[in-house]
C-alpha cells in the first residue's frame, strides 16, 4: 500500500502523517468503543467495525488526493478500534466457557497460521495485481473483508460474557485506570505496546520502499517490483504462519518471560545491523514478521490472565490506546528522518532506541513479570 501512496505524488512525511492520524483515531476510540464492545456485545462491535473497514478499503482504492486518503484513515482506524479488543476478549471468554483460557496463546496462534498460509496466496495475486494497477488489491481486500460479516452472524456471544454484569462508564474506567497500574502490568505496558510495539510498527511502514530500493540495487527491474514485492509477503506471511502454529508449543519450552526478555535486543539489533549491510534488510523483515504474531499472542495471553472478563474488552483496546498514542512521535520523526536521510538510516535508529530503551526499563524495573514463564501462568 505505500507504494500505492507515493505512486499518488504522496512524501514520506505525509505518509508518516496518515500513519500518526491513524493511531490518533486508536487512541481516541478505543475506549468509548472498547465500552460499546462490552456493553452491546462483541459480536456486535465485530461486524460494524468489519463492515467499515471494508467500505473503507473500497474508497482508498478511489482516491487521489492527501486530504482523501486522511479522512479515510480515520474511518480504517475507527474500523479496527470496533474489533480491538472485542476480538481478544471474544476468543478469550469463549475459550472459558469450554476449555480453559490458558489456551488462549495456543489458539490464537493456530488461527494465525492459518489466516497468513491463505494470506500467503492472497500476496502472490496481489502482487501481479499491483503490476497492473495498484488500486486493484485494495478493491479485492474489500471484498474479501465483507465476507466477514456474513461470517460473524453466524457466531454467538459466549456464555462468559452473557453472564457477566455489565459496567457503567465510570466504573468501567476505574477498572482501566486501575489495570494500568498494576505492578505486574504497568512495566508491562510500557515495555511492550509503547516501546516494542512503536518500533516494530516502523517496520511494516517502511518495509515496501526499503524493499524497493534493496532489490533495485541488486539488479532488479523497477518493472518487476510489485510482482516480486508480491513473492516476498507470501514468504513473510509463511514465515508468520509456521512460527504461529506453534505458538503454544514455544510458549512451553521457551516461556513467556524469557521471549520477552530477550526480543527486543533480538529485533533492536537487526535494525541496526540492516543498515550497515543493506541486503539483510530483507531477512530482518522475515524475522520481524516471524516474531509479530506470536508476540501479539502472548502479550494478549499475559494481559487477559490478570484481568476480569467484566471490561475485558475496554481494558484490552486501552492497551491498544496506549501503543497507538506512543507510536505517533515515532512515526512524525522517522517521516522526517526519511525524507532528510533515508527510510533505512530511520529504522536503525528506531532499533538503537528499541536496544537503549528495553535495557533502561528491565534495569529499572522487571517489566515481566516473575510468573509468566511457564505455560500455566
């Protein structure tokens, strides 16, 4: 999509901006419809906001114009601000109702595995699609999103959620402001969705232009691109699928303290590294993809386990709140860093700021907590 953006005359800096007014959106409303969730259903929140986005997909692929492509930002993001948390809450509770939500990481991952093989396809088609016209893959992204709808009527509240009692809205921010500042999830909340989260957001931002521009010095033709751009996200999606079947199975052996400890010195280091050597670029993006589902996994298992399913799904969208109004700054100044040097030099530093920030925050306070390594936590 952000070479759909600059093939419309758009800068990095402007792109940076529809990013930052995206996450604006996120951290405006995600509470009020976290709350909606909570209280009209989440099932309900689920199919308006799939109805939005997909309407929303449609019009992006219509537009010419910054001021266009901004007004639709903020519909997309208000779409995934209905399915934000509604979704995590939703699996959740209904995982309690006839399992255990302790198997939460475990299915999610499943169904992330399979969403990105499918999605794997979807990116070779794409790819050609965008060969011939870059409005194309936004015009079947569309359709493809609207079968979600008939998909979500078909699937009931849990049982969880039909019993629980349902919160006012002051109550039901205390209980946010409450969870945030909990000591075993306040660090948490600072070490991942504000700080991993940010940087690692950087990454999908500039992966098409560093892309672009790594296999054009190879050698590659300008005209081959979106094609190869295509090839590449199967590989990325597949990479995301194998490592998030086996989501449960990693949380097992590695635990979930010990993943977090050690991903962001992981990650920090290979975006510096791919500036050094430009070519590494393109396995750093594998890696970041690898590492993204699993981590969302296990950082919505981490939460979900220390919250009440009253508010589940308000709580889980403030999280989402709190990432999305700390990427905005990194987003403004890694637009700016790129149009003044490059999007590459941009990323390293965001990986600079990922490796000095993580080590300042586990040297301060422990931002996992102590019982969140074995599989029962």
């Amino acid at each position: 999509m952000y070479l759909f953006f600059l093939a419309q005359g758009l800068t990095f800096t402007q792109i940076a901006v529809l990013e930052a007014l995206y996450n604006l959106t996120t951290l405006l409303g995600e509470i009020p419809t976290g709350y909606l969730g909570d209280r009209l259903g989440r099932r309900n929140s689920l199919l308006a906001g799939t109805a939005l986005i997909s309407a929303t997909l449609f019009a992006i692929g219509l537009a010419e114009s910054f001021l266009a492509l901004a007004a639709l930002y903020v519909c997309w993001s208000m779409g995934y601000n209905f399915r934000s948390g509604s979704e995590d809450a939703w699996l959740y509770d209904t995982l309690t109702d006839d399992l255990t939500g302790d198997d939460f990481a475990g299915v999610r991952g499943r169904g992330e595995s399979v969403a990105l093989a499918v999605g794997a396809g979807a990116a070779v088609v794409g790819g050609y699609l965008g060969g011939i016209d870059l409005s194309y893959p936004w015009f079947v992204a569309a359709g493809v999103t609207a079968l979600g709808v008939g998909v979500l009527l078909t699937v009931d509240e849990s049982e969880s959620y039909e019993e629980s009692e349902r919160m006012g809205l002051r109550e039901t921010l205390t209980l946010v402001r409450d969870t945030l500042s909990r000591p075993n999830i306040a660090p948490f909340v600072v070490y991942y969705y504000v700080l991993y989260a940010a940087v690692t957001y950087l990454v999908f931002v500039f992966l098409q232009p560093i892309f672009e521009t790594v296999v054009v010095d190879a050698g590659v033709a300008r005209a081959q691109v979106e094609p190869l751009l295509g090839w590449f996200y199967a590989a990325y999606s597949l990479v995301g699928a194998g490592l998030s079947y086996y989501t449960g199975a990693i949380r097992e052996r590695v635990g979930l303290r010990l993943w977090f400890l050690a991903l962001p010195f992981v990650v920090g280091g290979a975006l510096v590294g791919m500036y050094l050597v430009p070519l590494l670029a393109l396995p750093t993006f594998l890696l970041v993809r690898g590492l993204s589902d699993v981590t969302r996994s296990f950082a919505g298992q981490y939460v979900n386990d220390r919250i009440e399913t009253a508010g589940r799904a308000t709580v889980l969208s403030a999280m989402a709140m709190v990432s999305g109004l700390a990427v905005v700054p990194f987003q403004l100044a890694s637009g700016y860093v790129s149009d003044l040097v490059s999007p590459l030099f941009a990323l390293a530093v965001a990986g600079g700021a990922l490796l000095v920030g993580a080590a300042l925050l586990i040297a301060w306070r422990g931002p996992v907590a102590a019982d969140a390594g074995s599989a029962t936590s």
